[in-house]
C-alpha cells in the first residue's frame, strides 16, 4: 500500500463524517452550550451529601470515603452528637467535610465505600471557577437542601 492510498483512505473518512452535515444527515458534533448531548446514567459528576427525609444527615463522620479515596482529596473531622444537637442518628457526624476538586478524579471509589449512602454523585459537570480556593467544596456546597416540609417559611 503506498502512502498515497492512505491518505485518499483518509480524505474519505473524513468526507464520510463531514458530508453527513452537508448533506443533511446527522451531525457528530453538538452545539453547546445551546444544546447538550444526554449523559449516560452512571455519570459521574459533582459530589452530593444526602440527607434523610427528617432532614438528618446520613453522613457518620466515619472517613471511609476518605480512605478510599486514591488521590486523597476528601477530608472528614468527626464530631459527636449530642441531644441538644443532634445532626445524624448515629452517634457521630461530619463536623467538617471538605472535598478538592482540583485533586478529585471522579472515579467514584467514595460513593462506593459510603456504609450509610451518605454520599452521591450528580450530573452537574460544569463545574470551572476563577481561584483556587472555589474548587474546594465544604460541607454547606456539598450538603443537600432541606426537605420542602422542613424548610421555614
């Protein structure tokens, strides 16, 4: 095969692609953010910390995600429940939770390792920022909102 049968191979490859928007037939490239291709169900986004319906926690504070973690971008301080304040139904909660995302590499071995299902991840992947500082997700980001039923009105 000479290198000239290569690049006509080549050069029809590419018109193959190319004629089908000159044609009319379906495009491989999206136009975003106008429009968005649908992500797969197990997509792997931003990181979620859930709650019960009662408005608890479901985080223990027991650093398992944090020992999973291969790029060691998640840290846990745990604190103790009290009855005057009481955050989740174990005995413990996070008291800080903090996750780098500059460090995250979104494999999801923290979802994984989570007894209490505590944490998730979303779809949301937009997730650039102009510092640093913005790429560190506390526990106030990361925590989802209260039930409606709960909320004040």
């Amino acid at each position: 095969m000479s290198s000239g049968s290569g690049i006509i191979k080549g050069m029809l490859r590419t018109l193959k692609h190319a004629g089908g928007t000159l044609f009319g037939n379906e495009s491989i490239t999206v136009s975003y953010p106008e429009h968005e291709k649908p992500r797969p169900h197990r997509f792997r986004g931003r990181h979620i910390l859930n709650r019960y319906e009662n408005g608890l926690e479901k985080c223990i504070g027991c650093s398992l995600c944090a020992a999973a973690c291969p790029a060691e971008a998640i840290w846990v301080e745990a604190a103790e429940n009290t009855p005057e304040n009481r955050v989740s139904p174990g005995e413990r909660y996070a008291a800080r939770y903090e996750i780098n995302m500059l460090r995250c590499i979104f494999c999801g071995f923290c979802v994984e390792a989570c007894p209490t299902e505590a944490l998730s991840m979303s779809g949301e992947y937009e997730l650039a920022t102009y510092t640093r500082e913005a790429q560190l997700y506390g526990k106030e980001r990361l925590l989802e909102p209260l039930p409606a039923h709960l909320q004040k009105q």
